[in-house]
C-alpha cells in the first residue's frame, strides 16, 4: 500500500451536479478538504530540481522496460508490472537529506538497543528456541545474533514498511544519484514477482527493503529461503522463512563458526591510542600484551590451540567512552549494513538478549553534537594541514577519524580520533554556537 501523501498521480473529481441541503454541503466541504491536494485538482508543489524528474519519469520507465526485457524478463510481464509505477517525490528528497546533526554513539545506541527491545528479544528467543537451535546448527550463526538483527531492522516485525516497492526502486532508479544500483534491483523485484506466491504489491521501507529483515530483491532472490516449507519464501509473513533467510544470509556472508562479533574490552593507563581502528588488526595475543582485558577486568580469553583471532579496536565514543575489541564477525555485520554504530548495536543487543548486562562503561552523554557544516569545516582544514578526508561532505566517516587519529597523533593529543573542543579548536574552529 503506497500511502497517498506520496503519491504523483494528478486525477480530476467531478462531483455529481446536485442540489444540497446545508447537512449534505457541509458533508461534500468536509470530504473535499480531506482529500489529497492532487485529488482536488491541484499540481502538488514540487521543489525545482525535482519538477524535471517527475516530467522524464515516463520516458524513464520506458527505457526501464527496455533493459528489464534486455536482461530477460518477459516483455508483457515487464510492462504490465512498469506501467502501474508511480513517481514517489518525498523519496527523493528522503535519499537526498542530510542529516543537520552527527549522532552520536550514544544516542545511536540509546535509540536502538532498549530494555523494552532486550525484553521483547528474550521472549522472542525462548518462543523461537527450537528453530534457533536448528538454525545455529545448519548455518553456525548463534540464536541471539538472529533475534538481534530482526530487532534492529523491524522491531520484531513491528514496522515492516508499506511503500510500493516497485514505485520506490524505479523512483530511484530515475534519479541520477544511484541509479545503477536501484535499476539492478528494479530489475530483481520484476524477478522475485516471478517466483510463484509473490505477488504484487510488494511493500518496504522507501528505499526498498523488504519483510521481518529488511531485505533488498538482490539478497532475497539470492538468500531467501523457505523455511516452513509452504513452498515459497515469505519474508513479509513468515518469522520461520525471515529468520532461516537470515541465518542463510550471514552464513553467504562468511560469518565464522563459533566465533563471537567482538566484545567490550578495559584499556590500561597511558594507552596508545595510535593503535585504534578497524585497519589496525592484530592477534588476540598481541592485544594482550598491550595490556588490553575484558571490560570486567579479567585476562582476554585464550583461544584452542591452532584458532587465530585478528581483532581490531574501536573507540566509538572516544577515549572517556567504551572501547571495543572486534573481530572477524564484526565485518561480516558490516557487509549486512556498512555502518560501525550499526554493526555494534547488532552486537551488543544480542549480548544483551543473551543475558549480558549493559556496556561497563557507558558512552559519556556530554558529548556535543557537531553540524554538518562544522564537520565540513573540519574536514577542509585537515585537508588543508595535509591529512586526507575524501571529499568534504558533513560525515564523520572511517576516512574522517582515520585523518583526525593522524592530525592528533602530530599535534601530541589523544589519537582516539574523536573530534572534541580541544581538536576543533587546535584547527581554528571555535566559533560553536550552531551547536
Ligand atoms: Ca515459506
């Protein structure tokens, strides 16, 4: 169902001619008013750089149609299927925005990983046990990390998006930004619509995710399974199907055995955090040595003789906040959603569905959060000092820390690659007042 906010689809009412009486005016006023601003006749208001796209989108489609044909869906299926999409504006001004504010880790994680989540994720694994066990087994990927998953994508099945999946991607299929990447995937869904039992409309998020785990048409052709055996992967209705499809996923993914994703760790005074990053991987026997615990304080765990573990540190906080030790598992959460923020909520929300506490050492929640503008700042005055940022563009990403981590390793400050007042005021950004 394609809420009709989002809709760009320009139709006429012509009331019946009639004569009414003051209830029955008052009725047709009311409804008139309640409808869409393109159902009372009226263009909706598009911003200018938009307007062009909307008019182009049937030419789009067409071409569309053409490539889907070329990669071999059936020509009447393809433009049964294209000719009912709509242009979905707010779609591309959703892909488009920015956000005006960092998050940081603390209200990343604050937002995500909830007692009421960790609560309903426990019930969620004792309902489930049986299908867990059988899935640990077949696909090696632990219960709690599939619960974890499913919590952080849907809430457990709680929204599961109602956008038309078909408009979304061939929406962004039109638009230049990423046009390769959605057409791909437009192209998958006429696929997956071609699998018996799936029909339209397919329905997700506004960027094309579908079902209980959120998956695009290119994981579900290629991961999707049934589990139930009803005879088709269903990951809108099926938890049984949704969860086996993402054990399956994260097995394709190269997810390790026996392994855990990383874990809170306790650094000891004076350390170098010259040494933080995910490039800077080393055994877990050198971590030790450099003096690095377990977040209660204990010696790192030794591992069977003949298993090595690489693992690399994280500081998402800083150094006044938690630190992490990550291992091989932790990217392959990342290949799931590129994101460290994501791949450590995964994480802890399923240590925590496990029965484990929270983090020991809790994100400080003073911490401010920068515009995007300032970071823009930032990253044009590190570039101008000679650390490399990549373009410019509002976000503290890997490229961003790795140059602040450098820029403070020179300048003799904490090389945690956090951008505090001290940083920003040791490259001339001191006027703060935006945030
Ligand atoms: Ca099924």
């Amino acid at each position: 169902m394609t809420p009709r906010f989002l809709l760009l689809r320009i139709r006429s009412v012509r009331p019946q001619m009639f004569l009414p009486g003051w209830p029955t005016l008052w009725l047709f006023i009311l409804i008139i008013c309640s409808l869409p601003a393109h159902a009372q006749g009226r263009t909706p208001d598009l911003p200018p750089d938009i307007s062009p796209q909307a008019e182009a989108f049937p030419a789009c489609i067409a071409k569309l149609e053409q490539q889907a044909i070329a990669e071999g869906i059936p020509a009447q299926f393809a433009q049964q299927a294209l000719e009912k999409t709509a242009f979905l504006p707010r779609i591309i001004e959703l892909d488009r925005k920015q956000p005006e504010f960092t998050v940081t880790f603390s209200e990343y994680m604050g937002r995500r990983v909830t007692a009421e989540r960790v609560a309903r994720g426990r019930e969620l694994l004792r309902k489930y046990r049986d299908l867990l066990d059988q899935l640990v087994a077949r696909y090696g990927i632990p219960p709690q990390y599939l619960v974890a998953f499913w919590g952080l994508e849907t809430n457990y099945g709680s929204y599961l998006g109602k956008i038309s999946t078909l408009d979304a991607l061939a929406t962004l299929a039109c638009d230049q930004r990423r046009s390769e990447f959605f057409t791909t995937e437009l192209i998958n869904a006429l696929r997956l619509l071609q699998k018996p039992g799936i029909e339209e409309p397919l329905v997700g998020s506004w960027a094309g995710a579908m079902g209980h785990t959120q998956f695009m048409p290119s994981a579900y052709l290629r991961y999707g399974i049934d589990g139930d055996g009803d005879g088709m992967a269903n990951l809108w209705t099926s938890e049984v199907d949704a969860l086996t499809s993402a054990a399956n996923f994260l097995n394709k993914l190269g997810w390790k055995r026996g392994f855990r994703w990383g874990r809170e760790v306790r650094l000891p005074d004076n350390f170098d955090f010259a040494k933080v990053g995910r490039k800077n991987k080393q055994s877990l026997e050198a971590w030790r040595e450099a003096g690095i615990r377990t977040a209660l304080n204990e010696p790192l765990p030794t591992l069977p003789p003949g298993r090595k573990l690489e693992a690399a540190l994280l500081v998402p906080a800083g150094y006044r906040g938690p630190a992490f030790l990550v291992y091989d598992n932790f990217e392959v959460i990342m290949r799931w959603n590129y994101s460290e923020f994501y791949a450590l909520s995964v994480g802890h929300l399923a240590d925590r569905i496990n029965g484990a506490g929270m983090l020991i050492q809790p994100p400080p929640d003073d911490l401010p959060r920068l515009s995007t503008d300032t970071i823009k700042l930032l990253q044009l005055r590190l570039q101008q000092e000679g650390f490399t940022t990549g373009k410019p563009d509002g976000i503290l990403g890997p490229m961003t820390k790795e140059a602040i981590r450098s820029f403070q390793t020179a300048s003799g400050m904490v090389a945690d690659g956090y951008p505090r007042k001290s940083l920003l005021q040791a490259l001339g950004i001191n006027n703060l007042k935006n945030n």
